[in-house]
C-alpha cells in the first residue's frame, strides 16, 4: 500500500516538476570548464551551467570550498568527466550533489593508459568531444525532457562545428613536415591529441602536475631533444615555466607558446572556449615546428 | 667509472653546473648563519621565519606572476616585518619573543595560503614549498650569489658583538650598546638568506640547507670558526652529492639535498668526534685511535 502511494506521489511530482522547468533555466553543475563550455552550447538558453574549477584553474589542486557545495546543492544535473583528472573532486560532487543526477560524460570513450591510470585529456582529440557532446546532450534530455528538440538542434550545430574543426586541425597539421612533427611539453596531457593527429608529445613530468622531475628527468629530457633533433619545447598554464626555460636554452630547442590543455581561459585570455582551445594550439603547434 | 659517476654530469649539463653553484652561494651564506642561531639557542626561528616569507612571495606571485624580484622582495619585507614586530611585542609585552614570534609566524602562515588561494585558481603552493633547484635562470643565480657575498660582509661586520651575545649577553649589553642593532641586523640576514634559498629550494627545504650543517658541524668541533667552516663544507658536500642523487637515482632534486645533509647529520650524531654516540659508549678507544 505505502509503496503504491509512493510510486504515485512520485509520479505526481515529476508531471508538477517537468512544466516548473520548462519556463526556469535549469541548474547544472560540472567539475571542469571545458565541459561547461560543451553544457552550455548544447543547453543554450535553458541551462545555468556553474564550474567548480574556474578559468585558468588547475583541476590537480583544485580544494572545495563551502560556497562550492551551494552551487552543487541547487545543481538538477551534475556532469563529471569521469577519467580521474578531477581526482577526490568527482567524490566531493557526489557527495555534495542533493537530488541531482550525477552523469560522466566520457562514457564511451576509450581511454588512452598512461603508467596504470587513464589519461584524462581525452577532448584533446576532436573526435572524443563528439562522444562528450552527444553524452552530455543525452544527459541534458533526460533531466529536461521538454526541452528535447532544442538540445538535439543545438548539439547537431554543435557537431557540425566540431567536424570542421577537425578537418581545420588535420590540414594545418599535415603543413608540418612528418620529421619535424614532436615536441616537448610540461604536462603530459596530449596523448589523445598525438595519437589523433599524429604529433609526438614528450613531457618531462608524468601524469599528475604534482610529480617534481629530478635531475636525472630533465638530463634524459635534454640528452633526448639533442639526439632527436626535437625542434620546440613548450609551456603549459598550469605547471613551473623555469624548468621548460632552462631546459630550452640548453638543448637549443624553440619555445612555443602556451598550449592549453584541461582548462580553459577567462574571456580575455586565446582560449575561453574548447574551439577556441583547439584552434590556438595548433595555431602555436605550426608555428614553432613549421620549417 | 667514478669520473663518469662524479664529475661528468656537472660538465654534461648546464643545469646541474647551475645547481651546483647555487646550493654551494648558499651553504656559504646560509650555514654561518645556522651556526649563530643554533649557538643562540634559536634554531627553530629559521623555521617560523621560513613560513612568515610565504604570504610576502606569495603577493609578489599574485602582483607580477613567477617573477623572481616581485617574489624576493615581497618575502623580504614580509619576514623583516614579522621579525620586527615580534621583536617589538617581546620588548613591549610580558610575552617571550619564542612565543611572540610563534604568534606572528603563524598568522602570516595562515594569510599567505588565503592570499594564495584568494583569486579563485588554485596556484600550486609546491612551487613555494619546495621551489625548483633545476630551473635556475642567471638572474636568480646572481641573486643568491649576491645574497651570500652580502650576507658574509655583514656578517664580519657584525662578528663581535655577534659572538658576544652568543656567549655572554650580559657582558655586551654591560659595555656596549651594540646588542639590539646586531639582534636587528642578524634578523635581517636569516630573512635574506631565507630568501635566497627559497628561490631555489623553496620556503620549507632553505631552512634544511642553513640548520642541518651547523648541527652537524657542532659534533666535530667546539671551536666557532671551525664550527662555520664545517658547517659551509657539511652544506657544500650535501648539495653536491644531493644533486648527483637526485641525477642517478632519479629522486626530486631538492628533497634529495636535504636528505644528504640529514644523512651527514646522522653519521655526526653517531660518529661524531664532540659528543657523538659511540664517542660516548667507548671514549677510550677512539682517543687512542
């Protein structure tokens, strides 16, 4: 009997929720702001979308705050990525989230191994952001059925840009020479891009910005890039930029710009949002190993 | 094998010749520095002086990004300003300056991290905590080297008095004013060398690079100037072979430094000729050894 009522009452309450939420924006949390970015192209006007790590922020040590808890507390969707580089984050989320559904949007995605972890950058290949992208649509449909045909309309234009995108990468990178197609960078955050697109990412660190290379990293990092004929090294936002600098100067390779790898700038900054991202990578990618 | 295992590193790569370098500038400004306070009974203010820099490097951080000026500058003023007013609490109050400086320390600890964790991104603090002995550029090497140069004049001009306060405050203070400008002065060299050291090794392992030799120095000897000149070689030694550490075992290059003066301070604690374990348990045997 108890359980009759409540499967009514619960019935009751979602035909109450769902026209309630068709006139609100609804709230949507997630950890990192290159999925907010994919939240908010897909949801257009419909979605409130909050990120935890903020622009230029390093999702490695990223703290939660109280007022972080609040946004997550008025959350109805929650989007992690779910690859592990929001680390104890994911689980403060879960934890902090109310009556929210909580949705990882790499599902489907296989990811690339690096040492015994996964590596989490995986938007870095243009064709990993399509999964994020249906994903994160799919999720958005079922926590506002209503709006269905705008997120379906949204996510395909969506698409279609990132399709361009893709060829737009893949043209300006078959301008670099095969031989001249590696390069060094802090982080190591750009398998999936290496592996899409054909460039060799070396990183004097592992996976994590929190590992400090020894003296016998940055020697193998320079005896490397000597002997490879590596043509540039490059900085990332979020790791030391003296160590890339000395190593640099030392090996004789070109310094690149900055390559952004899992967060996104503030409005004035090459990269607020992953097209943008992607877009100045290359950019910089052609100009520093480019004949 | 021992040239390729010793030497050939240091002439392979730049930025182990640079490390080099600078962790010897250091142990040269630094470890008299340690002798002195730990004679004075103050070895732990290296210590708290260490944290009151962060919020100071850490508001050079926020202002002009890694910038080596911004950074030394900010956690110069920052730890001159904590030792001054503890100083001045201790005169002023009933309280101890040890407790003064407790108190000081501990709150500019605490406004450091806000500052850091103020603007919303979460700046690495292990950039702060251990700094990075492999990225030195000229301009940070020649500001240690300057630091320390600075440091060892101030220090002759200071000497006296110095000792003198070491041994005998009373005395001093009965036939020379000198005592608090010294205090002063001294204060202002464990700051600047902190500082120096920070660039390199970071807040938390300078202060390894200045207390461990002198402790370790105290087991060989009671002479004071031989007690700073063992204390520059304990520091010397332990960047050198830190540095070959980190190079073939792979650890991270600060750390490993630290850890060697650690060991050297073990052996002394065992072995020492002044006060060591063993010389303790058999002194007749070591004497005629």
């Amino acid at each position: 009997m108890r359980r009759v009522v409540c499967v009514i009452a619960a019935m009751f309450a979602t035909i109450v929720a769902v026209p309630a939420h068709a006139r609100d924006k609804i709230n949507v949390a997630v950890s990192l702001t290159i999925l907010a970015d994919f939240a908010r192209n897909v949801g257009g006007d419909r979605v409130d979308v909050v990120s935890l790590v903020g622009p230029n922020g390093d999702a490695h040590s990223y703290v939660p705050s109280p007022a972080d808890a609040k946004k997550l507390a008025d959350a109805k969707l929650i989007i992690l990525d779910g690859l592990g580089l929001e680390g104890s984050t994911a689980r403060f989320m879960r934890a902090a989230a109310k009556d929210a559904k909580v949705v990882t949007a790499s599902d489907g995605i296989t990811p690339l191994r690096l040492g015994t972890q996964s590596d989490p950058h995986a938007w870095q290949s243009v064709a990993n952001a399509k999964t994020y992208v249906a994903n994160i649509r799919d999720a958005l449909i079922a926590a506002d059925p209503a709006g269905k045909s705008v997120f379906e309309a949204n996510a395909a234009d969506y698409l279609r840009r990132l399709d361009a995108l893709e060829a737009e990468v893949k043209a300006a990178i078959a301008s670099i020479p095969p031989d001249r197609r590696k390069l060094v960078t802090t982080h190591n955050a750009f398998g999936y891009f290496g592996t899409a697109y054909e460039v060799d990412f070396i990183a004097p660190h592992g996976v994590s910005t929190e590992a400090e290379p020894s003296a016998r990293d940055v020697a193998r990092i320079i005896a490397q890039i000597r002997a490879q004929k590596i043509p540039a090294v490059f900085l990332e936002n979020v790791t030391d930029p003296r160590l890339l600098e000395r190593i640099a100067q030392e090996s004789g390779a070109r310094i690149g710009g900055t390559l952004y790898s899992d967060a996104l700038t503030d409005a004035n900054g090459p990269a607020p949002t992953y097209i943008d991202m992607m877009r100045h990578n290359v950019k910089e990618l052609v100009t520093a190993l480019g004949g | 094998m021992p040239y390729d295992i010793l030497i050939s590193p240091f002439l392979e790569f730049d930025f182990m010749r640079r490390a080099l370098v600078a962790t010897l500038a250091l142990a040269l400004g630094a470890a008299p520095i340690g002798v002195i306070l730990m004679l004075r009974r103050m070895s732990l203010m290296g210590d708290a002086m260490a944290h009151a820099i962060l919020p100071g490097a850490a508001v050079g951080f926020l202002v002009a990004g890694l910038n080596l000026f911004a950074m030394s500058i900010g956690g110069l003023i920052a730890g001159l300003l904590v030792a001054l007013l503890a100083g001045a609490v201790a005169r002023a109050t009933e309280l101890k300056e040890d407790a003064s400086l407790a108190a000081c320390f501990l709150v500019s600890l605490a406004l450091g991290v806000t500052i850091v964790s103020a603007r919303g991104t979460n700046i690495d603090l292990l950039h702060f905590l251990f700094g990075n002995v492999l990225g030195l550029d000229a301009a940070t090497l020649v500001l240690i080297a300057a630091i320390s140069t600075l440091s060892l004049l101030i220090l002759a001009l200071i000497w006296r008095p110095l000792v003198l306060e070491c041994v005998d405050p009373g005395f001093l203070r009965s036939i020379s004013r000198a005592g608090a400008p010294v205090h002063i002065a001294f204060l202002g060299l464990v700051v600047l060398n902190l500082v120096g050291g920070f660039q390199a090794l970071g807040t938390l392992l300078a202060v390894g690079l200045m207390m461990l030799p002198a402790f370790t120095a105290r087991f060989w000897t009671r002479d004071i100037t031989a007690m700073i000149v063992a204390a520059v070689v304990v520091g010397a030694l332990a960047g050198y072979f830190g540095l070959l550490l980190s190079f073939h075992a792979g650890v991270a290059a600060g750390p490993a430094i630290i850890l060697v003066a650690g060991a050297l301070y073990l052996g002394s604690v065992l072995f020492g000729r002044v006060g060591g374990i063993l010389r303790q348990l058999f002194p007749k045997q070591h004497l005629e050894a």
